[in-house]
C-alpha cells in the first residue's frame, strides 16, 4: 500500500542488545541475533499480513567502523536469513548499512510525522538532532532558495541536502553529517571519526593535554575506556573533574575552529550549517540526551517529552564533576556502574555539542524526545519508523 493511504498501524518496539557490530568476526552469528527481534514482529504483525509488510535492517555507526568487507559480509548473512526464514516482505537493498544522512533523515520524518506536520509548510516542521552512541545528526528543512545555495561536495560523498516528497510536499532537508576525515601517509586511508556520545569519549581522552588522567574523569575512578580497536587511559586526577578544563578540551575535541571551514556559516569540523531558518527554530533532541537529562535529574524520566534549555546540561554539568565516583553514584542511583565515571564528561559534551557544535543559544527552549503521542499511543522517536514510512511510500 502507498503510504498515505488507509492501512494498518500496528506499533511495537523491542531492543536487544548486543549490536550486529559485536559480531565481527562471525557473519552467521550476526545474522543469527535477528531471529529473536523477528519473532517478536511475529507475535503483533497478523499472518494474514505479513507476506506484505516489509522488513528492513539499516546498520549504523557500529556496523559503519567495521569497514565494508566485514560489514558487507554480515549483511550479506543477513539477507539470506530474512528469505530463508522470515514470513516478511524483504528486499535485497532493504538490508544495507545507513550513512549519517539517512540516519538524521529518518529521524526527522519519524518525529515530524508522529506531530503530524508532514504534508505542511516547511517553516511550521521541526529540527531534530539525534545523539546516538556512534554518531550525531541534526536535520531540518530549509527553503528551495537555501537548498540552491548548499555547497558543492566531492564525488563519492553525499549532498548537504536531500529532497523528500511527503504526503504531497516536498521538502528540502539539511543533514548535518557529523565526521572529519584524518588522512595516514603511505596509502592515504582514510578513518571517519563519528561524534556519537560513546565516541566523543574516545576523542576527548585523546584531546587531553595529560596521557595519565583527564580532567572530564571523576576522582576516585582508575581505569580505561575502549571503543573499536582502540584503547585510552581514562583515570581522573586527584583532584577530579573541573568543568572548565574538561569544557576546553571538549571544545578542541570537536574542532569547533577547524580551519578547514569554507563556507560562510559552519557548524564544527568545517561543515556547512544549512544557513538556519524556520526549520531549525523548533528543535527536538533525542536519543542520549533524553537518557542523560533524566538521569541527571533535571527530566522526569517518566515524561515523553519535556522542555529544557542547553544551559540545563551545564548546570548539571557543573554539579556532576564536582563529585568523586562514590558520590557520583550516591547521587544518580539510575547511572550504570560503567557510565557513572563519564557522567561530567558525558553532560560536558552535550553542552558542547549543542552551543559551540550546532550553534544553540544556551537560553533557548528545547524539547527533550522519548516518545511521542500518535493517536491513543506513544511511538518511540526513533529513525526506525522514517526508514518504514519511505518503504512504504516508494512501495
């Protein structure tokens, strides 16, 4: 069925843990971890239905680091197992690896949607930014006007914008892709390096002016932090956290004043910022930094939605690094024992990202996104359910 028109809507939402990324090494096995998640879809998707829903699997920023053979063989497994043992509707081009702007594309149009402002003005839409743990995206629309300006791009990369026809509207979508490229010698590799929570700890460590301790590290905490390959010395000082020194390093993470920037208006690390706009006036923030706002204490953790400022992850901010591990943990009860010692630094960054990052004034309203209601129910904001709605809109 077209999307647009009548049809079931049936929402559900599972997640299991861990990541197809955590199965690098073994392809079968990967694919192997899907089985349960389809069985789930099983038990709410109708039989009579099922031979027409389609399924589809979009990897991230996890599966992105493993590099295209490695990635491309578990996708590959993953394929053979949706038409060997799914009652689903799959494609072969409905199992692939999604880049940042499909991510922050998705994202937009399942929070649009779920507010109903598709098929609307583009001024009247709102401006999503989703925090994952690999990657960050800000999307938002713009006008025609603004979309003819965009920059040009090199071959092989992606546009500033994509254009998206929804419920008879077309719209000029910004997406911020959040990368900078380091360049080796001798084969001239290339490593995209993502702004996601969980790697922005890496880059901050590795932004530290101390090999031993890191001023973002709670005192009390002796230990290191992996993410991909690559393992940093993550210890605090005895003299723990101090929000000022942890901000600066936070902020040459980022590379907010990367040289690199050529255009008039850039965001961090030299990228065109989409020139702003109505579509960015309204924001919606998701993913990570509703679960650290709520474990912060300064969001319910019960609400959908809630309005906050980006000064909001300061304060909290400012409270965090005050505090050694066992206070730490004293304090925020709902933090994990592994992410309790990077609640300063975790709150730093998203101060960071938002204000020097994207340009957020630090006074402005925002609005934290868990859930949205849609008719009798809540939806999980997620960029799973825009994947689904181009899926059905093309089909």
């Amino acid at each position: 069925m077209k999307y647009g028109q009548s049809c079931p809507f049936i929402s559900y939402r599972t997640q299991k843990k861990p990541g197809l990324s955590s199965y690098a090494k073994d392809p079968q096995e990967a694919a192997e971890s899907l089985v349960s998640l389809l069985e789930e879809a099983e038990k709410v998707v109708p039989v009579e239905l099922r031979e027409q829903t389609p399924v589809r699997v979009g990897a991230t920023a996890g599966l992105r680091a493993l590099g295209a053979e490695r990635s491309e063989e578990i996708l590959q497994a993953v394929r053979d197992l949706l038409r060997d043992k799914s009652s689903f509707k799959s494609q072969p081009d409905w199992v692939s690896v999604l880049d940042g702007s499909q991510e922050g594309a998705f994202a937009w149009v399942t929070i649009n949607y779920l507010l109903e402002k598709l098929g609307k003005p583009y001024s009247r839409t709102v401006g999503v930014v989703d925090l994952g743990g690999g990657s960050v995206q800000m999307a938002y629309a713009i006008s025609e006007k603004d979309a003819a300006k965009a920059p040009q791009v090199s071959d092989g990369e992606d546009s500033y914008v994509k254009k998206l026809v929804l419920k008879g509207t077309t719209y000029y979508l910004y997406v911020h892709r959040c990368w900078y490229q380091t360049v080796t010698t001798a084969d001239v590799s290339h490593s995209y390096l993502h702004y996601g929570l969980l790697a922005a700890r890496a880059e901050i460590l590795k932004a530290g002016e101390n090999s031993d301790y890191s001023n973002c590290m709670l005192d009390g905490y002796h230990g290191k932090y992996q993410y991909g390959d690559d393992t940093f010395e993550a210890s605090g000082s005895s003299s723990g956290a101090t929000y000022s020194k942890c901000r600066a390093v936070a902020v040459r993470a980022l590379k907010v004043d990367e040289p690199a920037c050529t255009h008039m208006k850039c965001t961090f690390g030299g990228v065109w910022n989409g020139g702003g706009g109505d579509g960015q006036k309204n924001l919606f923030v998701a993913s990570f930094f509703y679960d650290r706002a709520a474990q912060a204490g300064f969001v319910n953790p019960k609400a959908a939605v809630a309005k906050v400022k980006p000064s909001d992850f300061e304060e909290a901010a400012r409270r965090v690094c005050k505090l050694n591990v066992k206070e730490a943990h004293a304090t925020y009860p709902d933090v994990s024992e592994e992410d309790i010692p990077f609640l300063c630094m975790d709150l730093v960054y998203q101060h960071t990202l938002l204000v020097d990052g994207f340009g957020v004034d630090p006074y402005q309203d925002i609005t934290l996104v868990k859930k949205v209601r849609y008719g009798s129910s809540f939806v999980e904001a997620a960029w799973p359910l825009g994947s689904a709605i181009e899926v059905a809109s093309s089909s």
